[in-house]
RNA sequence: GCGCCUGUAGCUCAGCUGGAUAGAGCAACGGACUUCUAAUCCGUAGGUCGCAGGUUCGAAUCCUGCCAGGCGUACCA
C-alpha cells in the first residue's frame, strides 16, 4: 500500500512541474509513514517540508499545490480515486492520506491465493549467502548462550531466505587442535579414575559428568586392558570417540530445538586438504604475513586492527586464527557474495582480525558480516540462577527444551533484540498464560482455526481452508480495517527483518499481530446469523491465520491447531 | 587505558536509516465468560527517553563529551 502512496506523490509532484506549479522536478528523499494517530490519517508524507529548499516555498504552501495536484489526479484515475477518501495539510506541512476501506480489502484476497508465500520478497535478488552459527567445540553438550544463538542464526536464515536470498546454513565443527586433545586427555584420566588409579584432576580438564560417562562407555567397549596400552594412542581414541559422541549429542539436540543445517564444515577438513598452509603461502607471498620471534604474524593492523595477530606459534602450532582464515577464504571460494557469522558477544575482539583477513584477500568488508549476540541470564523464579561451569555444572540446552519445550524456548529468545542481553526465566517460560508470549500468538492460529472448523461443521464453508476471500466489501468495522492493515505491513516487516538481520522484528510484528485479533475477537462474532457478512469474517480471520503461521515459521515456532 | 554492546514507566523491553500527543507486556487497581477456546479482552494509573552540549523547521532517534553497567582486550580457544 505505501507504494502505492509514494506513486501517487511522484505523479502528483511530475504534474505540478509540467503545469508549472513547482518550479523544480527534483524529488528529495521523502517518507511516507504510517502516523501512529489515526486523526492523522493512513498514511502521511513529509514530502513538503523536505522539498521547501528545492522549491523554494514555504512546507504549507507545497503541501496545498500537492492536495489540489492529487485531486486533480484522482478525477483522471479511477484507481486513485477508489484508492484516497481526502487528503489533508497538517502541522508544519504533513500532507496526509485517509484511504477508504475498500482500498483495503483487496489485501485479504492476496494473502488469501498467496497462502505460504505471503510476505515473501524478491530483495535478496537470489544472491548467495551463508549464515554460519552455533559451531559449539564439539567437548561438550550446548548450553544456554549456545540456544540463543541458534534460534537467531536459524531464524536470520530463514527471513533472509525468505526475503529472497539464496542461503546456506552452516555449522563449523572446531575437531582439531588443543581442546580436542584436552577433551581425550580428560576421558583418559575419568577412565584412569574408574579403573581404580588415585589421579588428581587437573584443572583445565573438562569437568562434566558427561566426561565420565564417556570414559565408562570406552572402558566397557575396549576391556580392562585398555588402560595398560599406549598412552598418546588411548588418547587420541579417547579423543576421536568422545568428539564423536558429544557431535552426535549436538546434532541431536538441535534438531530437538528445531534447528537443522545445511552443512557441517569440519576444521580437520582444511588442514587435510592443504588449505590453511595455502592460505598462509598466499598471505605470506603477498607480505601480509612476517616472522617475528620465531613466530609468523599476519598483519591486521593494516585493516584496523589494534595489534598484529600470530597465526603459527614459535612452537610451529597453528592458532585458531590460521584455520579460520582459510575457513573464511574458502566460503567465498565457494561462491558465498556474502558471508554472516553468528558469535557469542565474549568474541567481538575476534571481528577485527576476520575482517582484516576478508579484506585482505579483496573482498569487501561489507560482505562479512557478524551478529553478535548478548549473553544469556538464566533465571528461575526470577532469582538468578547460578551456573558454575568450573564445576562443569551447568544448564545444557537439551535441559530447557525438555523442561519449557522448544516452541516457547525459541519464542523467548527471540523476543529480544541481541543486541541486549537476555533474561531467561525457566518458570517463566513454562507458564500457560499471558506471561508467556509464545501462546498468546500460538492462542490466536488456535482458536481461528476453531471458529473455521465450527463454520465447516455448520457448513457455511465446504473446507477450512480456502483461496479466495467472499463479500469482502462488508469488512467494514474499524477492528478489521485495522486488522488488515497489520496484515498489509507484514511484508515490510520480513524485509526490514531481513535488512537489519534482526528476527525480533518478526517477533515484535506477531504480538501487534495477535493483540490486534484477541480485540477483535472479544468485540466481534465472526460467525453470526447474517451468512454474507460471516463469509467475509471467516475470510479475514483466516488471512490472520495464514499470517500467523508465516510469521511463526520464520521463528520456527510451530503454529498449533488446537490447544 | 582501548574496543564492542547497553542505559526509555516499579520490572522486562519495543521504538533509534530524525517527524506531529514516546508504546507493549508484567506487576497494581477496577471491570467482562448462558457466546466461535477467559492461554482472551476492556478500563485506570504510571515517563526530566542516563547527564550536558551541538546539528535541525523538528531529536528517544544523528554528532561530541561525560556518567553507569555488561563483555572483551594472549604466541587461549
């Protein structure tokens, strides 16, 4: 509908240039908004007071050449004419627009034949992009701050998909390197422990229980005599297995939590490959990257970095840092035009240098992007709960899926903004009330589609699902023309999703969304005595409906049937 | 010290590519079920938008400087 408006002030602002009326043809940047008072009208432009340079005349007087210029319009295009009721000069020099209620109407239908593709948009122009996330080390399970940052990964993927981009979603498996091998040294010494040796834990070791029950299940596959064996060999079978079996724990729970991805990269995989050492040939050729100290540096401080930053260690060990350029080198090898990683915020120090090595290898920096997301404060009762990860105590995903369930767990982490950090209350979450956001929305796809089937039942409709909307003209109470124009927004809302890759938008659009319906519903039937009208109702509820779930699968929140 | 994020109603937060009287939920108080699900709705009350300057016709929104909180500042991951 807005672009609707915007066309009319273009023509509006040609006309007055051809018939001499505005002596510039120069458009300045305008707004056309939705004033949030409706005396105000439907929608409403600034285009006067930002043009009162260019024209050289005062806001009002631009805005009364305006009205006059489209109501001449209006008496040339019949679509224009169906479309405005008046047109008004407001405050400094608002021109505003009333639309009339049929303007409206025609939305319903669109959503109505559009069905699961209402609110898609074509803005991604199919471009190629990879939302990387979670990629948790595989040496134990996922925790609170892992869940959040894969239902914001998995939700951004989703609306960039359906914004019309082409997107991959990606998990990096961290299996090389030190933490592997402190997770096969820390099976070995349980294993040690259970088999009767007095060994003191060290302190850098992982604590878990899960630790010792890897080291049962080894002990039990392998026999007694395992222990006696070679000790660098048991190690790294410790190692291999238990990385293993907490991967498989990992993809076990996302899936749980709804979560699935399109690829799972393996870090071993570039080392294996050649890649990291080609990446540091290509940089070192190129002298971003010098020996110092019997290290090897890459230069990130010509990229804005605060320090130059070692990749191979005087040691000869590569560092994480190594292996993520080449990681990063490669997604673009693979045709990415852009690439977005979603990080705990305790790693922000880290976007600097992947950046630097972005740019240095001639990609622009606008085509690596990093969400980061806030930490997570896990609450029960509203009393923090504490989490002590040195004893490896600690909240695991799989424990709050279990006890709220996936849909409000995923809900709640998306109510916020990641910008902020969240608060996470587990009897909160749990509850079947209006504290928890996640039925009120789920509530309204329920009881919709309870009022469809009653419908069917008295055979006003022959299925509760139709694509075309009837008597639409005798929508016509302020509650459903403010209904519909929610319906309307929700395609600006997936696109400004998309844009500032922030899915809270959604979140945020749904509860207008779904308040704007519970009011309806308490003031209005949809089913009564006069059949045309109930035709209509069931029309725009269903549109609700449609919406509803669309918006919900962005968030992969599932839209119940009944509850 | 430096970097990133945050500061809006008692609480949790939207609004931040500048617009006309700053919103929602919770908590508080008062109402609405003979009805298509009350997991709902309606009403009342509640605010120096951290502080101070600046830009602008217009600032919660942009700029600068302070103040407060969180996180980070390794040849760790």
């Amino acid at each position: 509908m807005k672009h609707k408006i915007r066309k009319i002030v273009l023509d509006a602002a040609q006309k007055g240039f051809e018939n001499g009326v505005l002596p510039s043809s120069q458009i300045p940047e305008m707004e056309i908004e939705e004033p949030r008072i409706s005396s105000h009208g439907d929608f409403s432009t600034n285009f006067a007071m930002v043009s009162a340079g260019i024209q050289k005349m005062p806001p009002r007087k631009i805005a009364q050449t305006m009205v006059q210029l489209i109501e001449t319009l209006g008496k040339t295009s019949e679509e224009t004419a169906s479309l405005i009721e008046k047109v008004e000069i407001a405050g400094p020099g608002f021109i505003n627009f009333f639309l009339s209620k049929e303007a409206w109407h025609p939305v319903v239908d669109r959503i109505l034949e559009q069905d699961k593709k209402y609110g898609a948009s074509d803005m991604g122009k199919n471009e190629k992009v990879q939302v990387e996330f979670v990629s948790a080390n595989p040496t134990g399970p996922l925790h609170v701050g892992h869940g959040r940052g894969a239902a914001v990964g998995d939700s951004v993927g989703n609306i960039l998909g359906f914004a019309g981009f082409d997107v991959q979603k990606e998990y990096y498996i961290n299996d090389s390197g030190r933490q592997i091998r402190t997770l096969g040294t820390s099976v070995w010494l349980r294993l040690l422990q259970k088999s009767g040796k007095e060994i003191e834990f060290p302190d850098d070791c992982y604590k878990g229980d899960y630790i010792k029950e890897l080291a049962c299940e080894i002990l039990e596959k392998e026999g007694k005599g395992f222990v006696q064996g070679d000790e660098k060999e048991a190690i790294a079978l410790c190692a291999k297995f238990a990385a293993k079996k907490i991967l498989k724990g990992i993809k076990e729970d996302l899936s749980s939590f709804g979560v699935t991805f399109d690829q799972w990269f393996s870090e071993q995989s570039l080392y294996d490959s050649g890649r990291v050492q080609k990446a540091i040939d290509d940089f070192t050729s190129k002298d971003l990257i010098y020996k110092e100290d019997g290290a090897l540096w890459f230069r990130t401080q010509d990229f804005g970095d605060e320090k130059n930053r070692v990749v191979v260690r005087n040691n000869g060990l590569t560092t994480y840092f190594a292996s993520d350029i080449a990681y990063h080198m490669e997604k673009y090898d693979r045709g990415f035009d852009k690439v977005i990683d979603v990080w705990g915020a305790d790693h922000h120090g880290y976007i600097k240098r992947i950046d630097a090595s972005v740019v240095a290898q001639g990609k622009k920096s606008s085509q690596f992007e990093v969400i980061l997301v806030q930490l997570v404060n896990l609450l029960r009762g509203g009393k923090p709960f504490q989490m002590s990860t040195r004893a490896g105590e600690f909240v695991t995903l799989k424990d709050i899926v279990d006890e709220v369930g996936k849909d409000a767990a995923r809900f709640m982490f998306l109510s916020r903004s990641y910008d902020s950090g969240l608060d996470f209350d587990l009897e909160l979450a749990k509850q079947k009330n209006s504290n928890n956001p996640v039925y009120y929305v789920q509530y309204v796809h329920a009881r919709i589609t309870g009022i469809l089937l009653k419908a069917k039942q008295e055979n006003i409709i022959q299925s509760i699902d139709f694509n075309k909307g009837k008597n639409l003209n005798l929508l016509t109470t302020v509650e459903e023309i403010n209904l519909i124009k929610i319906l309307d927004t929700f395609k600006a809302n997936v696109e400004k999703s998309a844009q500032t890759l922030h899915p809270h938008i959604i979140f945020t659009y749904l509860m207008t969304l779904a308040s704007a319906f519970h009011g309806y519903y308490n003031k209005h039937k949809v089913i009564t005595e006069n059949r045309r009208q109930t035709l209509a109702r069931l029309s725009l509820v269903l549109g609700v409906k449609k919406v509803i779930r669309n918006g919900l699968a962005l968030l992969g929140v599932n839209a119940p049937e009944r509850m």
